[in-house]
C-alpha cells in the first residue's frame, strides 16, 4: 500500500484516532496489529517471509540468551575454582557455540533475501557466461516477488541479534513485541533501520496525548507529503524522459538528468522518511533521523555520513569494523606492514573492508550490475578523496581557501555533481549506457538546444518548472533554516495565524499541484524498490 | 480558551469554504464545449413533475425532444441521460429521480446493454459528477469506477480536477457560482446537418449475448418501476451507428415478453417517422439533429399519447406557463444555432469542432 494512497490515509487517520482511545497499554499490540494489516495489504503472501524472520529470530535470540544466562551462571557458581586461563576459554567454547546460532540465523535471513532478490540477477549473469560458451542450455527466470521491505526489516533484525549476540542488551521475551520492531509500519517501506536499543522504550511505552507531538509530527507529514507529490513525482517525469531515451537525451540533457535526478531523489527519500518519522510522532514514538541536509556536504565522506544515515551507520557497526579488526585482516596487515611497510600495511584492512561494505551497498540498493558499479565508484571516491586529504590540506593552507565562503560553496558544489555523476547509474537501463552518456557530456555541446525548445521536450509544461523551481527554493529555505534547529518550533513561535496559514497554504500545494492522481504516475518511494 | 477555540473554529471554517470555493472553480464546466457534462446537474433546478422520464445514453438526449412532446402532445417530459451513459448508471439515475418524483412512465433506451463493464473514465465523469451526493451516486459510482478510479474522487471532485490548475480559463471564473442552462429538459439541441454517407455492417461478434451485468440492472430496473407502478418502455432509438444486430434484438424482444414490458425498435419504422438520414443527422448518423428529434418525438409522442394514454396537459394554466419559458428558450436557442450556422458555417458555441475531433479520434 502506497504512503500516498488515499486508503493509508483513511487507515492513518483511524489509527491515530483509536491510538488515544485505547487504553495505553493495548496501544503497541494496536500498531501491531496495524502493521500487518499493513503488510498484509500489500500482499498477504509476503506475511511468511517476515514471520519467518521474526520467528526464527525470536528463537535465535532466546537460544543465545540461555547460552548467556548459563555461562554466567557457571562463571559464577566455579568463581573460586576456574583459573583465569580456564574462564577464558570457557568464555570462547560458549562464544563459539552463541556464534553458531548467531551465524545459523544470520544465513536463513540474508538467504531469505538472497534467493528472492538475487537468484534472477546470478541466473542472468551465468546465462551470459553460458552465451559466451555457445551453449543452448539456459537458467530459467524465476517469477520471484520480492515483499514489501524485506531489505530494511532484514537488516534492522540483524542488527538486533548481533547486538544481543555481542550481549549489547538482553534478548526480547515477548516474540509479539520483537514483531512489532521487526514490522513497525512507518519503517517498513523505506527506513529509517533502527535498533532496538534505540527503539523498545519509545514502541512499547505507554503515550499520552500530548498536542505537539500530534501538531509536529502532521506537520512533518505535510511536509513529506509536498516533497513527495510536488517535487519528486513531478520532476521524475522529466527524468524518466531523459534515462529512458537515451539515443535522443544526451550531452547537457544528461547533466540536466543528473540534477533533476538529485532532486528528485532528495524529495522523494527525505519526503517518506519525514512521513514515516511524522507518523511515528503523533503516535508518541521517536524514530532516527535519517538524512541531515545532505547536499550541503563538502566532502563524498561527509555527504556519506548525512545521507541516508542509518543505513550507513548499520553497515559501519555491523559490517565495516568488524572486517577491519577481525582476526584475519590483523594477521594480513602484520604481514603487509612487514612486507611494504607502515604506511601501506595499515590501510589494508580499511581498503578490504570498506571495498566490501560498498559492494555490499551497491547490491543491497538493487540486484543489479549498476548498482553493484555504483558502491564501488562511491568507495573509490571515497578512498581517493581519503588518499589526497594530505594534498588538499597543502593547498588550503598555502593559498588560505579552507574556510572562505566561496571555497566551500565550490566544495558543496564539487560534492553534489559528483554524487550525482555516480547516483545517475541508478537510472540508466544499464552500466554500458550510463558511461556512454558520461562521454556525450564532453562530447556533445547542445546547450544551446536547451534553451531552444528542449525544456519542453522532457514531459513538463513551463507551469511545472515554475512549480518545480519555487518548490525547490522552498526546500533550500527550509534547509538553511533547519541549521537553526528544528524549523517546526520556530515556526511555533510566530503567531497563531501565520502559523495556520503556513499549513494551510503548504496543504493546498499539496491538493493542487500534486502530481498525483489521473494524468500522474505516481508511484511508489524510489528506496522502497530497494 | 474561549478565544483559541473560536479561532480555531473560524479557521476551520474559513478553510472549508476556500476548499469549496476551489473545488467548484476547478470542476470543468463544459459550457463552450463538451455540453453533455451538464445535463445531469441540469436537472436539480427543474419543476419535477412529469409524466415521462427517459433515460439512457446519446440516443436520448440527442433524439427526443420534450419540447415537441409538449407542444404536440401536452406530455412533460424529461431526459435523464448522458454522453454513454452505462445501464447501471441509468438505473441509479433512475433510482435517484424517484426520490423526487413518481412519473407514469420510464423510457429506457437498451443500446447500453451491449456494455457489460465500465468502459473510460471521462464519460463516467460527465454522467456522475454532476449528481447530488445520495446513496444512489455512491452505488452508482462503485458501479462505474474503473480499476484504477477511487470513490473519493467522486466525492471530492477537487482530487480529480485538481490538475487543471494550469488550463483554468475565464469560463471557470466566469461559470464559478452559476451556469447558464444548455439542454432543454435534457435535451441537446444541434440543427446542423452531416448527411449519412455510409451505411455501416455490423463486424461479427464472437457472443452476442448481453452480460449478465447489463442483465441484472435491467432488472433491478424493471423491479423498480413495478415496485412503483410505472410503466417501463423500451425502446431502442433510431440511428444508423452504432450497428445494432439482430440477434442484440431477439434478446430484448424476448426481455420484454417475459418481462410484459414494451419494447419498441425503432430502426424498423425510420421510414414511416420520415425520418431522412441525408437531412435528419448532425454527425453522420450517430445522432439526430433537431428536424430528426423532431419527428421521432412526434411519432413516439402519438404512441404514448395513444398507446399508453399519457394526459395532455397544455390546458393546465400553471404547467402552460412553465413551459411557454421552455419554448421560448428552445425557439431562441434555434434562432440562435442558424445565426451561428450563417455566420460560420458550422456550430460555434454548441460543440460542434469538438465533436469533429472526438470522431476523428
């Protein structure tokens, strides 16, 4: 079911009723409930994978608890007997045997989503390789569907059982509330991934009506909603037109694509998140931020860490240090530093892990070959940029650039065409394509058709660029105020009436230019694909 | 407290209105063209009292003329129909009319038997969005919604038009808190002439039974009209397209004895009505002109007048002065159709280039 939908805001607006009327401590089994009605809507078959996670993650958890409970039982009651050399390897036989269990739930689930999302990309990839051998026989393509977010409630289980694994916080007894943090519906479509330390107070306490998170938390929504229906649905028309098109939409149509894409792309994530966080805050519950003004970031390492943060966050804690300072990659760098010295010995491990985290990234986002080329340009930026932050330094010290507004707007710039060079792969219908459209920007000089037509060629009218272009200035005023605090409570602090009509006027945007409706596609979250 | 409630209430209030405001400014208001998404809403504003309803698709509305009914046989009249106007949208149609009144008999035209599902979005929006909210529009829309429709957009039009933001025109300011009436009694008047020129042969149809959709409404309607002691007509009204087979004939022939309903095809009498498809048809033969409407109303007139023994009216002073208005306007909107057709040689102000289009498409 579409966040837009007009049958999830009837289904919103009966929920956040109820939710009050209820007594409070019925109000998370409610949003459980909710939340797989929710799913189940958006096909009931796709109800056995998330059980089956749920399930088979309760079970796990317990089982690494009882190992828990039992080796501290026995540490305790042979405290006087047991030398420090016997503690400690019992403390590795229970650890070896809690990594099975660990290790057990964590291939049931990435297999689970393995197979569904990415049986059909290797089927395809080895039917290439068999073409190449001149043999008839062929992989069949698998009509596999893939539920409703299966990669974010995947990786936010995971997360939760390597935490109570590492003995981060004890295990969920009620299997009912574990659902829950597994299947929150707000989440569920796009993110924000949370962790259940974050997330057990605020879901499962009892949430008394307080009128601001009510008049917040719709606020956010709204506002999500503008992103989502006037921005990002409108301006993806002219998208789609340009990546679809490749033969007749080159040169500057591509680097107008790779901007209109950023935007687009901004307004369609950071409006679903804000409605997902806007849901959670009328009903009392405090969700991640996920994005913190992205495109204001002067450098790949920092657009990385205010984009899409959870997610980042998730593969740092789960996936990156735990790489980088495993046994295996210590040994590698002792032999490397032995072997080419200090210098290139110790970045080793941060080579291999973060090469892997962004193949991880790039395949997560899309089981496919531009996705998988995309983590994997994003980590050479990165290591690049990491290579020559020596370099930059030299250059910013000799000529006194480093804190001048102009040089840091170059960077907010070099930043955002950068990521937005990479982020277009996303859209192309293939690798081949996207670095063929990277050539025609150098090769084909068309400005000039631009602004002789081409504009109206892309599916908009000159109303939907002015649209667009007094929407995006809003976003960018927003912004900028955001670096104040929270935009809603100054906006609380005007006067009632240019308060209600700041609501009012941002709702009526949303009715009237919304592109929703006959005559629009409009679609799902662009994140929720992945 | 008083005070933050009191705004808040006038501010609610004040939204509500600019909402509505809105809403009516961006529902179209197909007065310079496309003047088939009046006729229902035309309605409400009527004297409802009359001793026949018609209902069904463009060969009502185009071909019967209550004006003649009136002046020939002192007979009131009214056309509940609309551009395609499906026979569940008909019966709902119905439905809503007798909440208003009870007439002494209903003519349905049966051409919309051959549609056993919704067919396009646009024509159901010229036949629901002009009626009233009533259970009967909420039934009638469930009915009609194509797979990717929503029944709150019936309900709030504004989240259907509300994309029309950037073609609004003086004629949405202009017609925002009144229309000016096109139809006379749900009659659309067109006198110009497109002679038939070829007569068509129907294409071979896989099944030529009717769905068992188009079956139920029919009835559910005839149940209606028995429940209220109305007498049901069916007939099926003259044109040349779209073909109308034999074997869609025999069904409704055997309908009607089975159902003791009259049916009347009148394909088979355009020649005792005179009516002449060189001269009588505005588009070819799809649809009667006025000289056309003219003398089919006349010929069903002296069958409801004699057959059906429907009362003549025109000695009744209040109903005489009724209809005098409507005779008037129906002579001046003639008057003024010539003038047009003088002028620029084709209907400029009645929809005639959009009707072009619509059937070159």
């Amino acid at each position: 079911m579409l966040f837009t939908s007009y049958r999830f805001i009837f289904l919103l607006i009966i929920l956040f009723i109820t939710y009050y009327l209820i007594p409070k401590k019925y109000q998370w089994i409610l949003l459980l409930i909710v939340s797989y009605l929710f799913y189940s809507l958006a096909g009931i078959k796709s109800l056995v994978y998330i059980m089956a996670t749920t399930v088979s993650t309760y079970i796990i958890s317990w089982k690494l608890n009882v190992l828990q409970t039992r080796q501290t039982d026995y540490l305790k009651q042979h405290k006087q007997e047991l030398s420090r050399e016997e503690r400690k390897s019992y403390k590795a036989m229970m650890k070896g045997k809690q990594r099975k269990w660990l290790v057990l739930c964590l291939l049931f689930n990435f297999g689970i989503l393995a197979v569904l999302k990415y049986t059909n990309f290797t089927f395809d990839n080895i039917n290439s390789v068999l073409d190449l051998l001149n043999t008839d026989r062929k992989l069949p393509v698998l009509g596999l569907v893939l539920p409703l977010g299966i990669s974010f409630y995947t990786f936010q289980t995971m997360g939760y059982i390597i935490d109570v694994y590492r003995e981060k916080y004890s295990y969920e007894k009620n299997i009912f509330r574990l659902a829950l943090f597994v299947s929150f519906f707000p989440q569920l479509v796009q993110g924000p991934i949370s962790r259940f330390d974050d997330l057990k107070e605020t879901l499962f306490e009892k949430h008394p009506y307080i009128a601001e998170n009510i008049s917040f938390g719709l606020q956010r929504i709204l506002w999500g909603f503008f992103k989502k229906l006037v921005v990002a649905d409108r301006m993806l028309i002219a998208v789609n037109t340009i990546v679809r098109n490749p033969d007749e939409f080159q040169g500057i149509y591509v680097v107008l694509g790779i901007f209109f894409y950023a935007i687009t792309l901004y307004a369609d994530f950071t409006g679903g998140i804000d409605i997902a966080i806007g849901i959670a805050q009328v009903l009392g519950i405090r969700l991640k931020e996920n994005f913190e003004r992205p495109y204001f970031s002067k450098s790949t390492t920092e657009y990385w860490r205010r984009w899409h943060i959870t997610l980042g966050t998730w593969f740092k804690d789960y996936m990156f240090y735990p790489i980088s300072v495993s046994k295996s990659m210590l040994n590698l760098s002792k032999k490397c530093r032995a072997k080419f010295g200090d210098e290139v010995g110790k970045r080793i491990p941060v080579y291999i892990a973060s090469i892997v985290v962004w193949f991880t990234t790039g395949i997560w986002h899309g089981a496919a070959w531009n996705f998988i080329v995309w983590g994997l340009l994003n980590c050479l930026v990165i290591l690049v940029s990491q290579e020559l932050t020596p370099l930059y330094t030299k250059f910013h010290e000799r000529f006194h650039v480093g804190h001048t507004f102009w040089y840091r707007l170059f960077q907010v710039g070099r930043t955002f065409w950068l990521m937005g060079l990479i982020r277009i792969l996303d859209c192309y219908r293939d690798v081949g394509t996207t670095f063929r459209m990277y050539g025609t920007i150098i090769t084909k000089m068309n400005i000039g058709e631009l602004f002789n037509g081409g504009f109206m060629k892309l599916g908009l009218m000159l109303s939907d660029y002015m649209v667009l272009m007094v929407s995006v200035i809003l976003l960018l005023i927003v912004s900028l105020l955001q670096r104040k605090g929270s935009v809603r409570r100054q906006l609380a602090r005007k006067p009632l009436m240019i308060r209600y009509a700041t609501y009012f006027i941002i709702f009526l945007a949303i009715l009237i230019f919304g592109a929703y409706g006959v005559g629009y596609d409009s679609g799902q979250f662009i994140y929720s694909q992945f | 407290m008083i005070r933050k409630i009191l705004i808040n209430i006038s501010v609610i209030t004040l939204a509500i209105i600019i909402l509505a405001l809105l809403q009516e400014l961006f529902m179209p208001k197909y007065m310079s063209s496309i003047h088939e998404g009046n006729l229902v809403e035309e309605y409400y504003d009527e004297v409802k009292e009359h001793d026949v309803i018609f209902i069904g698709d463009c060969e009502v509305f185009s071909n019967v003329s209550p004006i003649t009914l009136w002046e020939n046989y002192g007979i009131t009249s009214y056309i509940r129909g609309s551009a395609q106007q499906l026979i569940w949208q008909s019966y709902y149609l119905l439905e809503e009319t007798l909440n208003y009144e009870k007439p002494k008999a209903v003519v349905f035209n049966v051409l919309s038997m051959k549609y056993n599902e919704p067919q396009k979005e646009a024509y159901n929006r010229l036949t629901l969005d002009g009626m009233k909210l009533s259970k009967s529009k909420i039934s009638a829309v469930k009915a009609s919604m194509m797979e990717d429709e929503q029944l709150i957009t019936y309900l709030f039009p504004i989240l259907r038009y509300h994309s029309r933001w950037n073609e609004l025109s003086g004629e949405d300011f202009k017609y925002l808190f009144d229309k000016d009436k096109l139809s006379h009694n749900g009659y659309l008047m067109r006198i110009d002439v497109k002679p038939v020129n070829v007569i068509p042969k129907g294409r071979k149809l896989a099944d030529y039974s009717f769905g068992d959709n188009s079956y139920d409404y029919l009835d559910k309607m005839t149940k209606l009209c028995k429940e209220n002691d109305i007498e049901l007509i069916l007939i099926k009204s003259p044109s040349v397209y779209p073909y109308w087979y034999e074997e869609w004939d025999e069904q409704m022939v055997n309908y009607a004895k089975e159902n003791n309903l009259t049916y009347i095809n009148f394909l088979d009498e355009a020649e005792e009505i005179g009516i002449d498809y060189s001269k009588d048809t505005y588009d070819g033969g799809l649809h009667l002109n006025l000289s056309g409407a003219e003398k089919f109303t006349d010929y069903f007139g002296s069958i409801l007048s004699n057959e059906f023994h429907l009362p003549d009216h025109r000695e009744d002073a209040r109903l005489k002065e009724i209809w005098d208005k409507k005779i008037t306007f129906y002579y001046s909107m003639e008057e003024h159709q010539r003038s047009e057709l003088e002028k620029y040689g084709y209907l400029k102000s009645y929809g005639a280039q959009a009707q072009e289009k619509e059937d070159e498409r």
